[in-house]
C-alpha cells in the first residue's frame, strides 16, 4: 500500500512540475486544477486578461499524451462551431458528418463568456453526458474527457453571463490572481531565456490518466463523512441569502473532489480536512445571492465559510 501511495505521490509531482515550468502561478491553483482533472471534473478559470488562465490550461493538455483542442469563442461562434455538423458529399451524394474540436479528451473553451448564450449551452449535453447529439444522432466523446473554460470577469465589454445550469457543471471555478514579486521576476526570466516559448513534453500518458481517475474513484470515504458532505449541501437550501440551495450534483463532486484530494496526497481514504478543502473551491460558484444579499456584498465563499463554521465536524 505505502509503495502504491508514493507511486501515486510520485506522478502528481512529476505533473505538477511539468506545468510549472510554463506557468508561474500559485502553488494551490496547479493542485486544485490537477485535482479536479483526475476527478473527472470540469475547470472553470476566471481573471482578468493576462494573468495566464489560457497557459495554465494549455500546460496541463501538453503535459499529457491526450488529444487537445482550443476553440477561441467569440460574439460570432456558433454551436456547429464547437460541436460539428453534417454537410452534403456531391461526389456520393450523401450527407457526411464532420465532428467538431469538441472531440478530443481535453478542450480548452478560451474566452467562453465572450460568445452568445445560446453557443454556450451547445457545451451542457458534453460536459454532463459525454456525448454529442448532431442531426438527431448521438455520438460519444473520448475518455478521459475535460473542459477547461477561461473567461474574464463579467462587468467587462463584450461578456455574456453562463447560464446558471452550465456553471453548476463546472467541478471548480479557479482564479489564477496576480503573481507576487518572485512569481512575477521569475516569469521575467524565463520569458527572456525563451522557455516560455519551449513546447512541454508530455510527462503522463492516456492510460496513466486513466489508471489515476480510476484509483480516485476507489479511494474510501465513509458513511459520516458521506453524511458530512450532504450536511453543507443541504444546509445552503436553508440560506435566506440564496435564491435557491445546491443541486445534488454539487454534493456528488464534492465527494469525488475530496477523493482526489486525499489521492494526490498519497492517502487511500477520505479525511474531514479533505471535504472542508475541497467545499471551498467546488461551491461557491453554483451558489445564486439574491439581490439584498448582493447589496450587502455577500458572496458564496463568505456563505460557504459560515456554513463550515455552524456543521459538526466529524472527528
């Protein structure tokens, strides 16, 4: 068990600095993505312009022997676009069906907030069902299979909000932030000796990938700490502050994101520290405020944070 645990230990870092030669941000945000992605879960990363939302999803599709496609949205992109259509064979004269970026293991949706609503929910049957429906057919998409959505904040010019059924598909909504001084002259540094400009070489391959979202899925976690994580589920159907509480698929990913959690640890069970980590980054985002709760600039990590305070937590 110990060897099989620093194995695993073993690959997360090889990963994790893998990405890290590339991206210079926080020690948490490569974790939270890297969990997130072995947990099955898509990745949502909003900041402003510049910051590096788009080379930290790039750096971890090129750490990975797995197929990769960007789909730059913007104001004109249509579901076709992203999803594929059927076009006329004069030569045959048949239809033929020519599949979309969206069939490859891990889709980077750039700017996802920048194309129109109606573009953004081609993406809700993918990300849920694994699928794509094209002229009535259903055509399954590759295993593993992940989006990585970037978006700038929502006050800026030429941004739409995601429906609120979409961003509840969303394991995690991460913010890169602004780097410290020492991330900032490393990132100098780099940039002038050309290793921002290097292609990464990928460090794990598909069935490793495969292996280690199959071993998440085994990790243990009790029945108390399964009833812990229903309790701050449930507990925000309660909250005058929220038009409506959590879904069930939110308590489902904080269960399996906890999993991973204790995985890349090098553990083979789920402790509370795990739920409590992991409820911080998966809630937040699907939580709505309502107006007075927004007047009083309440958000979802300050609902989150009490509610963590107010339930028992297991010993």
């Amino acid at each position: 068990m110990e060897e099989n645990e620093n194995k695993t230990r073993e690959k997360y870092v090889i990963l994790k600095e893998n990405i890290q030669k590339k991206f210079t941000g926080g020690e948490d945000f490569v974790r939270n993505m890297i969990i997130a992605f072995l947990a099955g879960g898509h990745i949502l990363i909003e900041d402003v312009p510049g910051v590096g939302k788009t080379t930290a999803a790039k750096s971890l599709a090129d750490s990975l022997e797995c197929e990769f496609a960007r789909i730059q949205f913007t104001p004109d992109t249509m579901p076709s676009d992203v999803l594929g259509t059927t076009v006329y064979v004069a030569a045959t004269g048949e239809f033929k069906v020519v599949k979309g970026p969206v069939f490859h293991h891990i889709i980077l949706a750039d700017e996802i907030n920048r194309t129109s609503p109606k573009t953004q929910s081609a993406l809700l049957e993918c990300m849920e069902e694994r699928q794509v429906t094209i002229d009535g057919t259903s055509y399954s998409l590759p295993d593993p299979f992940i989006v990585i959505a970037t978006q700038n904040p929502i006050d800026q010019v030429g941004t739409y909000l995601l429906p609120e059924a979409q961003l509840d598909r969303f394991m995690m909504k991460l913010s890169v932030g602004y780097p410290d001084r020492d991330s900032s002259r490393k990132l100098a540094e780099r940039f002038l000796g050309g290793v921002l400009s290097e292609d990464l070489k990928p460090v794990l391959t598909r069935e490793d990938i495969l292996t280690m979202q199959k071993e998440v899925r085994e990790v243990h976690i009790s029945d108390e700490l399964i009833d812990y994580s229903t309790s701050i589920v449930e507990a925000t159907r309660g909250l005058k502050e929220l038009r409506y509480g959590l879904s069930p698929r939110a308590g489902l990913d904080l269960i399996r994101a906890s999993q991973s959690c204790a995985y890349i640890l090098g553990r083979d069970y789920v402790i509370p520290e795990d739920i409590i980590d992991m409820a911080r980054v998966v809630l937040p985002h699907r939580m709505v405020p309502t107006a007075e709760a927004r007047m009083s600039r309440m958000n979802g990590k300050q609902l989150i944070t009490n509610i963590l305070k107010q339930i028992r937590r297991p010993m």
